[in-house]
C-alpha cells in the first residue's frame, strides 16, 4: 500500500536529487567552523533572511531554544503565545534548561499576540518584586492558528513596541518560506524586523535534516556557545547541510503547489457533512500548507466517530492524519512535496467513507 501521509511536512524522503547533492558534499569539521557546506548553507540563509550570520542546528527546536538561551538568563521573562510551538511542543526547554520564565499570552485566531495585552505584560525594569522582561516571540506561519501567515506590518509594530522598552524580538519561521510564497514577499520582509530568527528546512522545503538560526554576528558568536552546550556541535554536517542548500534551489518555488493542495482540502473537507474546517473562509493574509478541521458534536452525537476513531479509520483507507488537542473533534492534515493533486482526491474520498463508517 502506498500511504498518503498527511500528519506533516516533516514526513518527506530526500529526492534523488537531494541525495547525489549529500553524497557529493565537500564536507569539514564544523565545530572549528571548517565545514564549507555548512558555512555556504548559513551565509545563504543569513543573506536571504537579510541577517549578518547564521547558525546551522539540528531542528527548529534546537533554534529556539538556543535563541531564548541567547537573549535570555534564569530569572528573565519571555513573552510567548498560548498556542506558540515553543509553549506548547518544545518540552519546556528554556524553563527546564534555562530557568526562564514565560509569560503566556492567547494567541488571536490569525496567530498573532494582541499589541495591547503585550504592552500591558511588559515588567517594570526597576520592580525588584518582577522578573525581567527580555524577548518577545512570534511565530510565523503560525502552527496552532492553522498555518496562517503574519502580516509584515504586525511584526513591524511589535517590534517598535519591543524596541521601545530594550526587548528582543524572536520569530519562530519554521515556515518562514510557505509565508513568503502565498503572499509573494521575499523571506526578509519578515525577518527584517526581528532580532533572531529561525527557519526549517526540514518541513515543507524537504530536507532530511537541519534548520538555521540567524541574527547579528555577536548574537551568533553568542548562540554557538549554546547551540555547544546543548549538544548540537556537528562535525562533518555538511553532508546534511548540501540538503538544505538544495531545498532553497529546488523546493521553494514549489510551495505553491503545496498551498493549492491544502486549499483543495480544506474546501473538500467542509463539503463533507459532519466536518468544519475554518480554513474554507480567508484570513487576512493568508493560510498555507496546514488545514485543520474538527467534527461536529452533534455528528458524534448521532454516531460519527471522534478524533482518534476518524484516524484509525482513514489509516484503514490508506491516509494518515493527526488528531490535536484535548477535545477528541480535531485533527490536522498537511499537504507537502510528497502529496500530489490526485492524493487529495483519494483522501476526501477516504474521509468521506471514513465518517460514514462504509
């Protein structure tokens, strides 16, 4: 059986292409910084990203956390979204490695932190009762609220808020080029207006392997002693990192494809009776490659199956997709290089029957 699997973009296999541009890397040790794969994959994305520098790290987690260790020490507050990435999936981290303190704001249904609820978190500075306030995070397409797009001009304005009281911004942008692609915006319009900022290339770009964290030259010089700490001191990576070079020659153009697919979806999903999904109406900007959909209590009422039943069926049929959250009615299905057109066909189809119980 040939599995359409939907539960993530981080669920692809290298191409051949991929693979003969591993294979064929010019590799070094990167802990003394002489890996020069590695080194042309951080330059590249610093420069698209419009940063000095780059950092090479073995996953988005990695990323994160080893920007919040960087702009933040124990004591320190940092300011994140109810439904941020790095809240809810990233093991606690910057508390249990970095004993900093977070303070958690709801995230709006467009992925964004209200300006006036950030203004009013902020700490006083001369309060010795408070903690500090350091750095304020932002996710950008943002997981949770349905891979939507932040607008630019958003992160513009909580960056003035931020550079108003001396704070960081940091932007997770695992997705940072699915961002880019449906609103036709270079990367760096994004960036631009961060402090660090860390990009995947494992997700929708494809790469087995690997994302990039960049920001200042000392802030990078600062990052490598944690990104050290952490355990995430490669030698010879630029075996993996010849993947992500190849990803952003090949696979960011193609993210288009991807976004249709999830539109596709996520308009077959909410012809299907039993089943919502929010992304059949526009966001202000705009979604992406995540489709989230949920199935109606009264559906469950008369007998369709929950969250978890609705997955098991689907892989009965062929089709992965992930329940999410505590409420037993959501689940999550993402579209990627590996999900063509006629896949969404078969798993609207599979979906169909899947609530149906036929």
């Amino acid at each position: 059986m040939r599995w359409i699997d939907l539960r993530s973009d981080t669920v692809t296999r290298p191409t051949e292409g991929m693979r003969r541009a591993m294979a064929a890397a010019v590799v070094g040790d990167d802990v003394y910084e002489e890996d020069p794969t590695v080194r042309q994959l951080e330059e590249r994305v610093a420069d698209l990203l419009g940063k000095e520098a780059g950092l090479f790290v073995a996953s988005g987690t990695m990323g994160n956390l080893t920007a919040l260790l960087t702009h933040a020490g124990r004591g320190d507050e940092v300011i994140v979204g109810h439904l941020a990435h790095t809240f809810l999936y990233e093991v606690g981290g910057s508390a249990g490695l970095g004993s900093i303190h977070t303070a958690v704001l709801q995230n709006t249904v467009e992925g964004t932190l209200p300006v006036a609820a950030i203004a009013e978190a902020l700490r006083n500075p001369q309060d010795i009762h408070a903690p500090r306030t350091r750095l304020i995070c932002l996710e950008n397409t943002h997981n949770r609220c349905g891979g939507v797009v932040l607008d630019p001009a958003y992160v513009d304005t909580i960056a003035r808020l931020a550079a108003e009281g001396g704070l960081a911004v940091h932007l997770d942008g695992a997705r940072l080029f699915n961002a880019a692609r449906a609103l036709d915006l270079p990367p760096s319009r994004w960036s631009q207006a961060a402090d660090s900022i860390m990009v995947c290339l494992s997700k929708g770009l494809g790469a087995p392997v690997g994302s990039v964290l960049c920001g200042s030259r000392d802030f990078i010089r600062s990052a490598r002693r944690v990104r050290k700490m952490l355990g995430g001191g490669m030698r010879q990576a630029g075996i993996l990192a010849a993947a992500g070079l190849y990803a952003l020659d090949w696979n960011v153009a193609r993210l288009d494809e991807d976004h249709r697919n999830a539109c596709r979806l996520a308009k077959g999903i909410g012809e299907i009776a039993g089943l919502t999904s929010p992304q059949t109406s526009p966001p202000s900007t705009a979604w992406t490659n995540l489709v989230y959909f949920s199935i109606d209590p009264t559906a469950i009422e008369s007998g369709a199956p929950d969250a978890a039943r609705l997955a098991s069926r689907l892989r009965e049929r062929g089709v992965l997709a992930t329940p999410i959250g505590k409420s037993g009615r959501e689940l999550r299905m993402v579209t990627h290089l590996d999900i063509h057109a006629e896949d969404i066909d078969v798993a609207l189809h599979a979906l169909e029957s899947a609530m149906k119980g036929t």
